[in-house]
C-alpha cells in the first residue's frame, strides 16, 4: 500500500511553454501533499505544501506565479511550471500524507525529470 | 524552523568495512526521523525510520540508525558495506504533527569500491 504515481516521469520542452506534473496517491487518500526539487547530485529541497482544497503554502524563494499548485481532490495534486525556461530543468518530487497516518509519514512518488531547451 | 546537518559530503570505503554516517537535527519538538537511500538514476528509497520507542532502529539492507535525543542525532551504520551500497543517502526530520513537510539534509555520497 501507500503508493504516489507521478506523471509524466520524463519531459522535455522548449523554453517558454508550461509542463504539467500529476501526483496521485494511488491507495490511500491524502489532505496534504509536498513538492520537492532536486538538482543534480544534490538534495531535496521543499518547493511547497499542498493542501485539498486550498492554496498551496510555498517555501521562501520560490515563485507562487512560476510554480502553480493545484490540489482539487484528495488523491490528485498538480504543479504546473509556467513558462518554463532552462533554469528550470530539474528533477520534481512530490510525496503524499495519508489521511490516516498518524505518525505523519509521507510516501514519495518516483519523480519527474524536466528538461528545457 | 527544523533544519538537518549531514557532516560527510563524501564518503569513501572498501566493502567489507564498517559505516557511521552522521545526521544531526534542530528542532525543539517531537520528530519523526528518516534516512532514505537514492541509487544512481532511481528514485528515493526509505531505509529506516523512527517514530518513537526503542531508539535503535532497524531498516533494510542491514542499515541501522540510532536515535539520540540529548544529541540531537540519528547517525546511520551498517557494520560491512558491499559494492551495491554505492548510492546518495539522506536523513530527514518532520515534525510530529501532521500535515509538515520533511526537511533533507544534504546528503552524503557513499563509494563502495571492491
């Protein structure tokens, strides 16, 4: 149990066009979702929060308009990047809190790879 | 706010040797503690994790982790490591309540060479 999916797990776009990134807890429900950047052969940093129903809480530094975040059902949470540009390519993490969790683990999907040209 | 210290950047070992790496955390409150794994080119894993109870915490692959709590710390071991342990290894700390993020350290590279 507890499995995120993420889609696409690869894409490649030309600078100046927006990607959409889906995260789905699969099994299990969850209010609150997280997404995480990492560049190479360096760590996870937290972009933002992702609450169902509400606006997404995002970090210090990273740009609300760029990063859009959507959560509209309790298994779905979308980051679109808007107008992308090369500086954005990375590799896009989210995880998932089940409802029921009570120790407050988090389930991570397996990433998506953006790359801008 | 929670911040996470991995003191090894690199670490570099034989198989068959023993491995501490150091985690260190800040924060006043309850954690729940993780180390994660990240092989060349996949995605993370999770070794071991700590919620409360026995402080010596068992994982996967034979890694352990020790929380000590007047240390802040939740330092990783693995009495002899192989080849295939070759990877990027992450400790992370989120609060006890739910709905917080999980915050990384910055990780430590791990060479195994045979």
């Amino acid at each position: 149990g507890a499995v995120v999916s993420q889609h696409p797990s690869r894409v490649i776009c030309k600078s100046g066009t927006s990607v959409k990134i889906e995260c789905r807890s699969l099994d299990f429900q969850a209010t609150t979702m997280f997404w995480y950047r990492q560049f190479p052969k360096k760590s996870l940093m937290l972009m933002a929060t992702s609450n169902e129903g509400s606006k997404a809480t995002y970090e210090q530094g990273v740009e609300k308009d760029k990063f859009l975040i959507n959560h509209a059902s309790l298994t779905l949470s979308t980051l679109t990047v808007t107008s992308a540009h090369p500086e954005d390519s990375s590799f896009y993490i989210c995880s998932a809190n089940p409802l029921s969790n009570v120790n407050n683990e988090q389930f991570f999907g397996p990433g998506t790879r953006l790359t801008v040209l | 706010a929670q911040s996470v210290s991995q003191h090894n950047h690199h670490v570099i070992l034989s198989e068959a040797a023993s491995l501490e790496l150091g985690c260190n955390y800040s924060y006043g409150g309850t954690v729940n503690l993780f180390w994660y794994v990240q092989y060349p080119g996949q995605h993370l894993q999770l070794l071991l994790k700590y919620f409360s109870g026995d402080p010596l915490v068992k994982g996967i692959k034979g890694f352990e982790a020790e929380f000590i709590k007047s240390k802040f710390s939740f330092n990783l071991r693995k009495p002899s490591v192989q080849w295939s342990d070759t990877a990027e290894y992450f400790c992370a700390v989120n609060a006890g309540e739910a709905g917080t993020a999980l915050i990384f350290g910055k990780g430590t590279t791990l060479s195994v060479s045979s």
